[in-house]
C-alpha cells in the first residue's frame, strides 16, 4: 500500500479561540478551531488515500469529512432551526451512507461540501443566543449544548483523521 499523498501538513494558520473572551466566543472559537483542523490535517492527501481504507470499518478521512458536514447540518439547520428536508447521505436502509467513498471522489469537492455545511451552520448559530432552545427534537437542546456537541464531536473525528493521516503518509502535527 503506497501513499501518493505529500506526507506534509500546511502551513498551519487556524484561528485560535480567545484567551479572554466572553462565553460565547469562546465556546465559538472552539468550535471553529475544531472546524479548521479537520481542514488542515486532510490537506495535503490524495483522493486515494484520502478513501483508503485502513480498518476493517468503513472509516476513512474522506467518511469522516462527509459525516462531519452531515452532522454540521443535522444539528444546526434541522435540530436547531427546525428544517425540514435536508438531504442527508445517511439513511435508514443504508446508515452508513456518507461513509461510502471510492478512489473517485474527489478530497477537494468533499472538503468543499464540508465548509459549504460549516458556513450554513455559522448562518443558523448567528440567529439564536446561546440559551434559545432548539426547534427540533422537542425542543431539548439549547444552541449552547448543540455547540459544545459539534466541538465534541469534530475534535473526536479529527482523532480518527489524525491517526489514519500518521497512516498513510506520516504526516503529524498538531
């Protein structure tokens, strides 16, 4: 199994959540340092590698992305703004849809989706303060708790993009 990606991560530019700021933008920051790192540690792979399964699951950085901007829209524009009709690649003949990659598709476009879903999610958290309830799922969550989810569950995907980078091609870092 060749790599045919750099084993280089980019320069890294990230934003850095406050050191002193309010709850909100700090939680924020969080979130968007989170959302920048699952951009920084898949640059730089192949499309190939970027699908290359490496576990007998059909974990992959390209599944992890796809799962992640599903997840993004999920819990933002449906739960939190109560959207109705989102296409999701996941469904309930086949719950592992978005994880479903080739050699074919293509990192780049993938990437995009996911900062597409990152920017419609910002759209959603900009219209509600952090105590309003959500407006889907019976109104159990607070836009505080669903961002303080996203960071979770970004940083525990980025964990898994981590060590199958250090996989295919070596490249670490932070």
């Amino acid at each position: 199994m060749t790599s045919t990606s750099t084993g280089i991560l980019p320069p890294d530019d990230r934003p850095e959540p406050p050191g002193d700021g309010d709850e909100r933008a700090t939680i924020d920051g969080f979130l968007e340092l989170q959302r920048a790192t699952v951009v920084y540690k898949a640059t730089g792979l192949s499309d190939s590698d970027a699908a290359r399964r490496l576990l007998p699951s059909l974990t992959t950085v390209s599944g992890l992305i796809r799962h992640l901007a599903d997840v993004e829209r999920s819990w933002f524009r449906e739960v939190m703004d109560g959207e109705q009709g989102i296409a999701y690649r996941w469904s309930e003949e086949d719950p592992d849809g978005e994880f479903r990659v080739t050699e074919a598709d293509s990192l780049d476009a993938i990437l995009a989706d996911y900062l597409d879903a990152v920017a419609e999610s910002r759209a959603v958290q900009q219209r509600y303060a952090f105590d309003d309830l959500c407006h889907g799922r019976e109104n159990r969550f607070t836009l505080r708790w669903i961002t303080v989810h996203l960071i979770e569950e970004t940083a525990r995907h980025i964990g898994h993009i981590d060590i199958l980078r250090e996989m295919l091609d070596g490249a670490t870092g932070e």
